[in-house]
C-alpha cells in the first residue's frame, strides 16, 4: 500500500471520525481559489507529501493527522460469509 484516497474534495469534519485508520491524513490545499480537503492514507508520510506536492505545488497548505483509531491492516476489513451446514 503506497497511497489510498478514503475522502476526496470532503467536509473538514470528517476527519474526527474515529473509524478511519490511524495513519490517515487530512490534506488542506488550494484549487482554484478555493480550499479543499481530502483524506487519505499512506504508509508514510512522505507518500502523501510527495504525491500533493507534484499535483498543486504551492498549493498546498497542511496535512494533519485524523482522530482514526482502527489499526491500519483491519480498516475496511469484513468477516467472511460462512456457508450454512447440511
């Protein structure tokens, strides 16, 4: 995993949400003179820099840490169906 988009162009809000990973990320950045937000989740965080940079340059205005606290390798993850007896 290099680099997942889990919001794009969301409400700030969004990142108080404790069932997002704990290594996602919410980026702030300017696109066309008007502030936009997405959450994402990277393996590091240089990924996530790396990755805005290139897009928006100077552009770009933070990224913090959200408030997830699911442990990244069980984001998303669902039980699998169990077929019934005979």
């Amino acid at each position: 995993m290099k680099f997942i988009i889990i919001h794009e162009d969301c409400d700030p809000k969004l990142a108080e949400d404790k069932s997002l990973p704990t290594n996602s990320y919410m980026v702030e950045y300017v696109l066309d003179k008007k502030i936009h937000y997405d959450i994402v989740m990277a393996s590091k965080k240089v990924d996530i820099f790396d990755h805005y940079y290139d897009l928006y340059r100077y552009d770009l205005l933070n990224f913090n840490q959200t408030e997830g606290r699911i442990r990244p390798n069980l984001y998303g993850y669902k039980a699998p169906v169990e077929k019934k007896k005979k």
